[in-house]
C-alpha cells in the first residue's frame, strides 16, 4: 500500500491535469469558432441591409424585391432601379437605418450591440454622412471590433452613389464567453466534479492507509497485552505443579491469587474489545437508573485502593456539588470513570497525584472533574484522543500499553447519555477531564 499509494496519486493527478488542459484547449477552439460564426452571419447579415437600404423607397422602408424575376413588370424594376439610384443618406435618418440593422440581426440571430456610419467617397477625404454615436470609437479599436464595409451603389451603368455603410459589432473574449455561457459552465461544473471526485479518493485511500496502520498497531497491542497475562499464568500452573508446592498448601495460595489476577486482567482486556464493537454496531443499550453521583464516584474510587496504593498515589476528593442526583447505567458510568483514573495513573511519571471534584453549574449539572499532573498533552494529541485505537506516543515507541480504546468509550458513553465532555491540558502540567452531567429532578 505505501508503494502502491504515491502511484495512484500520480496518475490521477497526471490525469487530472490534462483533462484540465483538454478542457482549456477545448474552450478556445470553441471561442475561435463561435468568432468566426458571428463574423459568417456578419456577412450575410450585410447583404440583407444593403438590400433593403439601396432598394427600398426610404421613410416608409418599403422594401422592393432586388431579384428581377419573371413575374415583375417593367415598371417595377423600373421603380427598383431608380430607388437603388438615390442616396442611402437621402432616403434615411440615422434612427431608420438603425431600424434596418436591427431588424436583419434579429433575423439572422445577431444579438450584440453595433454602431453605423454613411459615408460618403466622392471626395478626397472620406466624410461622414450619416452616423451613430460612438461609431468613431468602435473604428479605431479595431482589436475588440469586427467591421464590415457595404458598398451602396446599384448595378454597372448608372453613377455610382459614392456611399459606403460601415457596421462595427465588438467582438472581445467577453463578449464569446457570454455566448457560451452554458457550454463554459458545464465544463468548469464537471471538472469540479472531477476535482472533488479526485479529492475524495485521495482522503480514501489516506484513511484507508491510516486504517491499516491502526489494524496493524492493534493487533500487535492485543498480542503483546495478552501474551504477557498468559505468561504469568503458565509460570504460576508450572510452579504449582511442582511437588514441593504441592506439598505445601500456603505456597499454593499466592500463586493461585496470581491466576486469579491475570485472568482477571485478560477478562478486562477481552470485555474492552467486545465493548467497541459494540459501539461500533450501535448495539450499546444503557439501563438508566436515578444514582447519587458521589457514590458512584466512591464506588469507583474504591475498587483502585490497592493500586493508589502500590503507586503511592495521592488521591484527593472535593465533593462540593449538592445536588448529585443522576439519571445513569451505574456499570457504564463506573467504567467510564475507571478509565479516566487508570489513565491518570498510567501517564503519571512518578508519584500519581490525582483529583476528584464536583461542583454544580446554574445550568442543572454537576460536573465531575479528573485531573492529574502527569505529562499532559499537546494541542494536537486533544484533538485525536477520543478517536478510536489512538494513542499518544513518542516517535514510534507507545509509553503505555494499552489499546487506544479507553477514551474513545468515554466518549461514547458519555454521548450515549446525552452529556458533554472537555480536556485541558498542556506538555509537563498535566490534564483535567470534565464531564458535564444533567442532573435528574424527580416529577
């Protein structure tokens, strides 16, 4: 996995760069055809106007046929010549002739703005005859702009007219963006997609990655934890399978309390085991019970007398709630305690010196607090401590045995009632846990 993962990552991202690239690639050609669609339809465009602007009667934009078929009389291509014979700029005001370009690019489904201008080439300068607004802008910035020169004269032998339309239509990235609007916008959309796809598959395959590393820890932490109980247990059978033990009942009873000790503790190791996967199953059914919350705190503290006092530890009590009543699984909650105690105990270097406090909040809880001063922890170690299997640690050697289930079953359990945890704590000070419980009002 650690060879194969780098690989995956590799290729995906290959992959996903040159879709990136195609995408880009894709995006241009398509704004170079869409300009050279816009600049096609110009054209045609053009012809129409010029049509109906040189063939028309002017004012009432009267557009007479421009093709002589054989069903016109002499006297309709007669007017149709003359029209075609008078000036545009006489015929037109710049109001009608804008009338005739619009009209053409709804037509020809030109939908941009333009602006126009007549003129006129009779002279030695050309001179504008008729124009829009901002046309002499437009002609000068010929890189945003399209521009298309229409001839305004009729057939050969008659004097030309000497006019020429001008018609400007920008065309800047802008404007061939707009007008693939949607086509952009699916494209970008599905490499999102593509992206967040990509994404997820890397946090898969890193948590996938991380699983099998805490897969791995466990089952060398559950090997070592129950190997070593089974070990003690093999030497004290051995030993009272010596004659001379047998011979001697008072030898018997120690090593028999060391039996009894070591299954105890694989029982315990076992019962941790079999109560994450419940959890894990949601299988976890509490018997909620009213409990005095200092006794069960007593409770527990009681069943730790004989290791506070092979540790020497010092244990201090202040009880200071007075309202104690709970509504909690008594066994869960003893457990759930024992487990902050033992870790007090365990990440204590030398003598353990450990607290136990309760006080009442305004809000209807009491607060059950477990502090100690042992090597505490950094910021970074409290943000993982209740997920599963983690375990503090320095380089790659664990300071304390043990599964990394502990806190993670307080956690459960104290969520499984409907309270709130919290940790202080820092590096050589010590940690303090807080358990914010509801309290239980009699109806």
């Amino acid at each position: 996995m650690k060879r194969l993962f780098p690989i995956i990552v590799i290729l995906i991202t290959i992959s996903l760069l040159g879709i990136i690239y195609i995408q880009t690639s894709w995006i241009k050609n398509a704004a170079l055809i869409k300009k050279e669609e816009m600049r096609q339809k110009l054209v045609e465009a053009t012809d129409a106007i010029r049509n109906q602007l040189v063939h028309s009667s002017g004012s009432g934009l009267t557009v007479l046929s421009a093709h002589h078929d054989e069903d016109s009389s002499p006297w309709q291509m007669l007017a149709n010549r003359f029209n075609s014979q008078i000036p545009v700029s006489e015929k037109f005001t710049a109001d009608e002739i804008s009338a005739v370009i619009h009209q053409v690019f709804e037509q020809k489904g030109l939908h941009t703005p333009y602006e126009f201008a007549v003129i006129s080439n009779l002279g030695m300068f050309p001179s504008y005859l008729i124009r829009s607004p901002h046309i002499l802008q437009t002609i000068q910035d010929t890189l945003n702009n399209i521009q298309c020169l229409i001839q305004l004269s009729d057939a050969p032998g008659f004097l030309p007219t000497g006019e020429t339309l001008v018609i400007t239509v920008p065309v800047t990235q802008v404007s061939i963006v707009r007008s693939m609007g949607w086509m952009i916008a699916g494209a970008v959309l599905f490499t999102f997609i593509i992206i967040a796809a990509f994404a997820l598959t890397v946090y898969a395959l890193l948590r996938q990655k991380k699983i099998s590393e805490i897969k791995s820890d466990l089952i060398n932490n559950i090997s070592h934890e129950l190997k070593t109980p089974l070990t003690n247990i093999n030497l004290a059978m051995a030993t009272i399978c010596n004659e001379k033990v047998l011979a001697d009942p008072e030898k018997i009873k120690p090593i028999a309390n060391v039996i009894l000790e070591e299954s105890r503790r694989m029982e315990q190791h076992i019962e941790s085991v079999l109560e994450s996967s419940a959890l894990d199953r949601h299988e976890l059914k509490l018997n909620l019970q009213p409990h005095d919350a200092h006794a069960l705190i007593q409770k527990t503290l009681n069943g730790f007398a004989l290791q506070f006092q092979s540790r020497k530890a010092e244990v201090h009590t202040y009880l200071q709630a007075t309202r104690t009543t709970i509504l909690a699984d008594e066994n869960h909650f003893i457990h759930m305690l024992s487990n902050l105690i033992d870790n007090a105990l365990k990440y204590s270097k030398e003598i353990p010196v450990i607290t136990i406090q309760t006080r009442n909040t305004s809000k209807n809880q009491i607060i059950i607090s477990v502090s100690d001063k042992g090597v505490g922890m950094n910021k970074q170690t409290q943000r993982h401590i209740f997920e599963k299997f983690y375990r503090a640690h320095s380089g790659n050697i664990h300071n304390v045995k043990g599964f990394g289930l502990g806190l993670s079953y307080v956690k459960s359990i104290v969520d499984a009632h409907g309270w709130k945890i919290k940790v202080e704590s820092a590096p050589g000070k010590g940690s303090r846990f807080d358990i914010l419980c509801s309290l239980h009002t009699q109806e």
